[in-house]
C-alpha cells in the first residue's frame, strides 16, 4: 500500500501538471468554433477566454499552496508543528480528547484561512470587480468570507471529531465512519435550507407575475407545488446567474437567482426551473448521497492502510517522522497528513463522481426540453447561462473529463439543436 500512494502522489503531481496545461490551452476545433459563432460573437467569446485565463499563474500557485499546506503544517522543522501543538495542549492539561480536537482544528483553519486569504481576496474581490461581477463593498466581502470560513468550519469540524472519535477506539470500528458521513449528510441536506441558506440569502416567492405565471405552469405540468419555488437575493453579491434544487422527500426546494430573472425571458427561466425538476423527479440528490457513501467507504479503508503499510504501534497504524518518532493515525497531529491522504484519493477518484454528475445533467436537460417541448427556449437559456457567466466555451475535452461536473456549453447546446431537428 506504501509503494500504491508514492505511486499515486508521483502521479498526482505530474498528472495534475498536464491537467493546469490542458485547462489553459483548452481546445478549439472547427466544428466547435463554426457552433460558437452562430450563437456569440467573437468579441463575448473573447470575453470568456479572458475570464477563464486572467492570473492563471497565479491560479496555479493558488492549487500548489493548497497541497503543500498540510505537509508543511505536518513536517515543519524536526518536529511537526502539528505534533508541537498537541504537545502544547498537553502541557496546559488538556487531556479531554475531544477539546484537543477542536482546539487544534481551530488553529490549522485559521492557518489555513490566512495562509490563502490573498488569493481568495484576489479572485473572490479584485478579479469579480474586474470582469463587473461582483457587487460587495471590501468589508461586505471580508464578513461574507469569513461568514463562509465560520460555517464550513462548523460542520467539517463536527465530521472530523466524530471520525476522530472512531479511529480512538483500539480495534477501529472504520464501517461506522460512512456511516457517520451518510447521516450527517442527511442531515445537513435536510436542514440546508433552514439553517444555512438564511445565513447567506433571503428567500421569497416571485414578485414579477409575468415569471410567477410561467413558474406556476411549468410545476403544475411537472406536479410540483409551487410554494416549493423561490427566488433567491443573489444580486447583493454578484451579477452571475444560476439555479440549484436541494432537499429530498418532503423537503424538496428549487432556487432561482435574482440575477437570472433580470437577464432571462419568462419562457426561458421556466425552462431553467424545468432543469432544476428534472433532478427533483430524478431523485438527484438522494442518488448523489448515496454515491458520496460508496466513496466515502473507499477513501477511509484506503486511508488506514495507507497508515498501516508503515506498521502499528499499540494496535493503531502509524506514520514515522523524521525523528524516527511514530505518530498513530489516532494523534491529533496526523490530521494534517490525513487531509493531505484525502486530496489525493480524491483527485483519482473525481472522475467517477463526475462523470455521473454530468450524467445526471444530460438527464435534467432531456427533462427540461421534454417538459416545454422548445428546444429553441433551452438552447437559448444555455447561451444566456454563458453569456451571463462569461464561460470558457472551448475546455479540453480531458479537462472535461476529468473536472467537470456538467456538460460543456457547446455540447449542451448541440443537444438542444439535434432535438430540434427530431422535432421539426
């Protein structure tokens, strides 16, 4: 397992490499190009370019920071930083397992966080104010970043001390870590919309009776009740458009930005809505639950043997430091190489996820075009979508492969042109 990670972190580097290249170059043929033309002009394909390429370098060093981080953090100096504070934690008598936990999280996100604050201000704030996105003030962006830091921190803190809790125990009960994820992932979609989305967004029903109109025949058609429909205050942060369902069962919502009412026609915002029923019929987000889990499974077993290929001290896998000291999977310490394990697995694994992901979208735009039976309305839904969010129109289809968790444009709307040929 030792010689499958090195192989995989070797891999890790030298593919990810390719894949920045790739991501730059993207790919353009003239097919693709011959299709762009006929719904953008060269100048808002331009423009899309210009967003996806802007301080690519400095994108770049964004991605090596992030994956550095954790191994700095973890073999800093002889000793481990993180190894030093779960030494400093014992020294001041904190010996309650679970409060070391959180301690110590607190002091690797706050590093975390302001080790990449400047690229988050740079891409968050300067480039959004660049390109006329962005409608936050300096100090509207800081409390909303760090409204953003608090909330995630919240729940990856909960997983991590429940996780942790598991691998304490002397023969590690490692089933019950999906398990643990699952329910908590239930948990979270189930109370998304009360307890998160109000943090962010103000919720209300469609004031513009021209959209609550087409709203209203597009749900009744789909059976969907329309007080299950809002529209969302996007426009106090930004200028992009979108819309995404969340919930399952009972719970079942969809949202419309305010933005994409301000761009789009009634006809096509219904089309949009359509999309988003689409995944509500299709149970999209219970299916994505569960495929979560069946990756969840894979990750943690190949994590504890990732640590058990180094051996075992007292029962419990461990990793050796340069000091020839062991540092078990189950000391506070290891988080950091535990996140470092997790970027990896991750990566390799990502393709699975979106490629059913995408999956997932072509099925919700078949839905979206069945429903209004307008291929036209759907394709010119797409092209505002891109037009809107200035999209890179022409990604590498490896690239795409690889990342992406929907259909590039182009190829959405060649779809839309070959219904409308089987329509016609």
């Amino acid at each position: 397992m030792k010689t499958l990670f090195l192989t995989l972190l070797a891999g890790y580097i030298i593919f990810r490499s390719v894949m920045i290249y790739l991501s730059y170059k993207g790919k353009k043929t003239p097919e693709k190009e011959t299709l762009a033309l006929r719904y953008f002009t060269p100048e808002e394909i331009r423009k899309g370019e210009e967003y996806a390429k802007e301080s690519f370098g400095l994108s770049v060093l964004q991605r090596a920071v992030d994956f550095v981080f954790p191994f700095v953090f973890f073999f800093l100096a002889a000793k481990p930083l993180s190894w030093s504070v779960h030494e400093f934690l014992k020294g001041m008598g904190i010996y309650l397992v679970t409060l070391q936990v959180i301690i110590f999280l607190a002091v690797y996100f706050i590093c975390s966080f302001l080790v990449t604050l400047p690229f988050r201000f740079h891409f968050g704030f300067t480039l959004e104010h660049k390109f006329g996105f962005s409608n936050m003030t300096q100090k509207e962006w800081f409390l909303y970043t760090l409204k953003q830091f608090a909330v995630g921190t919240v729940i990856t803190s909960v997983i991590i001390c429940a996780a942790y809790y598991i691998f304490r125990r002397p023969t590690p009960f490692l089933w019950l870590i999906p398990v643990v994820l699952l329910a908590f992932e239930f948990i979270i979609t189930f109370l998304y919309p009360y307890l998160i989305l109000p943090l962010f967004y103000k919720k209300s029903a469609f004031e513009d009776e021209k959209y609550a109109r087409v709203m209203r025949e597009v749900a009744e058609k789909a059976g969907v009740k329309v007080s299950k429909i809002f529209q969302i205050n996007e426009s106090k942060y930004s200028k992009h458009t979108n819309a995404f369902f969340t919930g399952f069962g009972p719970e079942k919502s969809i949202y419309i930005f305010d933005t994409l009412i301000k761009t789009n026609t009634p006809e096509q915002v219904a089309s949009v809505v359509a999309h988003e029923i689409g995944h509500w019929k299709n149970n999209h987000v219970l299916k994505n639950i569960l495929l979560s889990f069946a990756g969840s499974v894979l990750i943690t077993w190949m994590v504890y043997f990732t640590y058990s290929a180094c051996g075992n001290v007292a029962g419990y896998p461990y990793f050796r430091l340069f000091d020839g000291s062991a540092l078990t999977i189950s000391d506070i310490g290891s988080l950091p190489f535990i996140s470092a394990i997790l970027t990896i697995f991750s990566f390799w694994l990502s393709p699975i996820e979106n490629i059913v992901s995408r999956k997932f979208e072509v099925t919700a735009d078949t839905y979206e075009i069945g429903m209004g039976g307008h291929p036209e309305v759907y394709i010119q839904s797409m092209v505002q979508l891109a037009k809107d969010n200035r999209s890179f129109l022409f990604p590498h289809p490896i690239v795409t492969f690889w990342y992406a968790s929907h259909p590039p444009i182009l190829d959405r709307v060649k779809m839309g042109e070959n219904f409308n040929k089987e329509k016609k």
